[in-house]
C-alpha cells in the first residue's frame, strides 16, 4: 500500500470506528456524518495529510460530507494522533469494534445490539456466543443468520478479508479476460 493509501485509509477506519462507537452510544446521525467522512477521505485522490499541509481545517471543509466539526477532528488527530472523543469512548465501552466489524454480516447495527444484549467485546466472545447457540435468543437472530455469522468468523479468521467492490469488479473482468483467450472457453461472463 503507498504513503497516501496509508494516510487516508487511517484516517478513514478512525472515523468509522468513532462512528461505530457514537452508534453504541445510540447516536443516530453523527454516526452516519462521520461514514460519510471516512467515506470521502478513502477516496480522495490526493494524501489526506497533503491537505492539511497545505490549508489545514479549510481544506477539510472543502470536501464532500466534512462540515467544520469533523474538520476540526480530523485536524486533532493530525496534531495529536488520536481522536479525544474516540480514546473516550473506547474507555467506556470496551468493544473490540475494528475486529467485529470486519467480519462479514456484522455492521454497526448487530455490533450495538450484540454489546447490549449478549455483551459480545471481542472476536473470542462471539465465537464463545455462536459455539453456545446464544444469538438465537435475540429477536431477528435466528439459526440461518447465525450459521452465516459463524461462516463469516470463520473465514475471517482463516485470513480472508471484505474485498471492495470495486476491486471485485476488477478482479472479476481480469479473470474473465484470461477465461475467454482460452480455446476450450466458448463464452464467459463476469456478472450472472
């Protein structure tokens, strides 16, 4: 990964992880603001750290989806290397978020209903939860929801991880390309 995808997805996961966390908190809509933020910063063109660099707070506000409160975060964690409010949170709620959320099916959403209900902070007490048939007892957490959450776990913790979109479209048109080139290949499509 270069210097600038590095930067910008940095800033991008301490934004939705406060955003996963404003969300445990039941917050409705910063947490949404703050998606959208990371959103913007994952997909800059340029380092995020080049436009603080080169106009600070003004440059932030400047993008899509960052009004002069996320601005002024995203310049804390420039000049400070963290987020007050994150580390706050983190310290009340002590929800391993990054590792959750990175499993597939489970968004912020089931995370914040997983930590109230079955008080599910980590990778461990999920796995614990499935092995016990726990989620069950939670409305809309039934056995087919809970097998696919178990086949998540599993492969993320055999390595394999959420590939973007766009990256799949990708990959997928490659290995199409090379299908077709194939003499015994009549015909491949990408998309069914």
């Amino acid at each position: 990964m270069n210097e600038q995808a590095e930067s910008n997805a940095w800033v991008a996961n301490q934004l939705r992880e406060l955003a996963a966390r404003l969300q445990l908190e039941d917050g409705l809509f910063r947490p949404r603001a703050y998606r959208r933020a990371a959103d913007t910063v994952e997909q800059l063109h340029q380092p995020i750290a080049e436009l603080y660099e080169t106009g600070g707070m003004s440059r932030f506000e400047e993008l899509p989806g960052i009004g002069s409160h996320i601005a002024r975060t995203i310049v804390e964690l420039f000049e400070s290397g963290s987020i007050s409010q994150l580390e706050r949170l983190r310290q009340k709620t002590p929800v391993d978020v990054a590792e959750l959320l990175a499993v597939d099916g489970i968004g912020p959403k089931t995370l914040k209903i997983l930590w109230e209900q079955l008080h599910i902070k980590t990778l461990k007490d999920l796995d614990a939860a499935l092995c016990s048939e726990q989620l069950q007892k939670i409305s809309g957490f039934g056995p087919k929801r809970e097998e696919r959450l178990r086949r998540a776990l599993r492969i993320y913790q055999r390595g394999a991880t959420r590939v973007p979109i766009e990256d799949a479209v990708t990959i997928a048109a490659q290995l199409r390309n090379k299908l077709v080139r194939h003499p015994a290949v009549r015909s491949a499509s990408a998309f069914a």
